[in-house]
C-alpha cells in the first residue's frame, strides 16, 4: 500500500516536472526564434542604411565629377577667349 502511494507520488511529480519541461523548451524555442527573426530584420535593416550609404557616396562621386568637367569646360573656354 505504502509502496503504491510513494509511486502514485513519484508519477505526479515527474508528470509535473514533464509538463514544466515541455512548456518550457516551448518558451526557450520561441524565444531563439524571436531572437532570429529579431537578427534577421537587423540585417535586413543594416543592408538598406549600407545601401543608402553606397547611393549617396555614388552621388556625390557624380556631383564631384560634373564639378570638375564644369570647370574644366570653363578653363578651355577661357583658353580660346585668351588666344
């Protein structure tokens, strides 16, 4: 009788213990795939500001160009003005 009540105990609590451990390998799964999908916009948003740093380097590459033919037209114009 004691031996049945002692394993009647036994199973509960390792019943519980079971639940618990279930329940929370779910909470420790979601929470690394929380923290992925977390990563995983950080990345995507990192790419986009690299991106937007690389267009506006492009631009100014290009406004820096145009400047220097503009100046360079004028500096021949004044060339054949002089001669």
């Amino acid at each position: 009788m004691e031996e049945n009540v002692e394993e009647a105990e036994a199973i509960q609590k390792f019943g519980k213990k079971s639940r618990r451990n279930r329940s929370h390998r779910k909470i420790r799964r979601s929470r690394i795939r929380r923290k992925s999908r977390r990563c995983r916009s950080h990345r995507k948003i990192r790419k986009e500001k690299v991106k937007e740093v690389e267009v506006e380097e492009k631009v100014e590459e290009a406004e820096a160009i145009e400047k220097v033919q503009v100046e360079v037209k004028e500096a021949e114009a004044l060339e054949k003005n002089r001669s």
